[in-house]
C-alpha cells in the first residue's frame, strides 16, 4: 500500500513534467498526493487517476517491468494522448468545478476536443474504455491513406514531446505539429466524406 506507493513516487525523476505530478495509477491502484493540496485539487486528482483506473485493460509483466495497457495506451506509447483524454473525461466529470491543475495536460485535452469531433463521441468512449485503441488509428490510416500508420505514429511523439520535452522551442514545435496532423485529418475526413456524397 502506502510503502510501495512512496517507493514508485520517490523513484520518478525530478524533471519539470514530473514535478507537477499529483497522483498515478499503477495499473493496480491510485495514489493522489494530497500534501499541500486543498480539497478540490484532491478530488480532481482523485477523479484522474480513477479514469485511468477504469480504463485500464490489461496489466502483464513484462521482461524487465509491469507493462500497462489503459485507454488506448498500450505499452507505454501514446502517454500524453492518453493523458489528454484522461483528462477530458475528468474534466467531464468535474462540470463547473473543473480547474486546470496540471497545464501541461491542455493542449492533448484541447486535442482530444477535436478527435472527439473526428471519431465520434461514441467511438472515443470504445477507444479509450472498451480496448479498442485501433478505432483511432483506423481513423488516421483512413483518411490519409496507407501513410495513415505513419502518420499516427508521429502524432502521438508530438502530443509526448509538447509535454515531456525540457527544451521549451521543442515543446513549442511539437503541439503545433500535432495541431496541424489533427487539422489535416480533420479536413480530410470532411473530404472524404463529400466524395462519398457525390
């Protein structure tokens, strides 16, 4: 409990992105870090990492670690999607009380915003609760094509360097390249579907 959750806290680096965390989810269990906090930062915290909880789809060992895999983050890859859409359902559920604690998390929520627009309400809900992480990339290879893989894979780098970058020209050029890839797939997407129209 307790021991094992200060031991994975004090093992975390130092860095700027993981200064500001509040909580985490080990695959197993929530911890919220509640010292210095008040109530409603602890609730939001709270709420995060039991999002993360109920989306959490399987937790193996690997060779050397637990591997997770939760909303559409499987082995570790699209930490910061996933965080975003973490935190767009927190925010969800939080309605007027909803503060931005962690302002590294608003542009992948901003984001998520606009996926939601591209796959659906429905769909995002699937993608990220119910372990099917491929509706979005099925998106993404769709509209752009057999470049469509390729082209998540890049997204999702940048949605993690806009974040975890401690070069502030990067984190800056990361979120607007991820910005443009979610532009394009979105006009694409409209495209594509007035050419199926006509």
């Amino acid at each position: 409990g307790y021991q094992e959750a200060e031991e994975t806290y004090n093992s975390m680096s130092r860095d700027e992105y993981s200064r500001n965390i509040l909580g985490f989810n080990n695959g197993k269990k929530s911890y919220v870090i509640v010292e210095g906090k008040d109530a409603r930062e602890i609730k939001h915290t709270t709420i995060h990492e039991n999002i993360h909880q109920m989306s959490d789809n399987d937790v193996y060992l690997g060779e050397n670690d637990i591997i997770t895999r939760r909303g559409i983050s499987i082995e570790g890859k699209d930490t910061q999607v996933n965080e975003g859409i973490t935190e767009f359902y927190a925010k969800r559920a939080m309605k007027d009380e909803y503060q931005e604690d962690n302002v590294a998390y608003s542009p992948n929520v901003r984001r998520t915003e606009q996926l939601k627009r591209i796959v659906g309400k429905c769909n995002l809900y699937k993608a990220y609760f119910e372990k099917q992480p491929g509706i979005i990339i099925n998106e993404f290879e769709q509209n752009f094509g057999p470049s469509g893989k390729e082209i998540w894979e890049k997204y999702r780098k940048f949605c993690d360097l806009a974040v975890e970058s401690n070069d502030e020209y990067v984190r800056t050029v990361a979120n607007q390249e991820a910005d443009k890839i979610l532009q394009k797939l979105e006009t694409l997407k409209i495209v594509n579907a007035n050419k199926n129209i006509h």
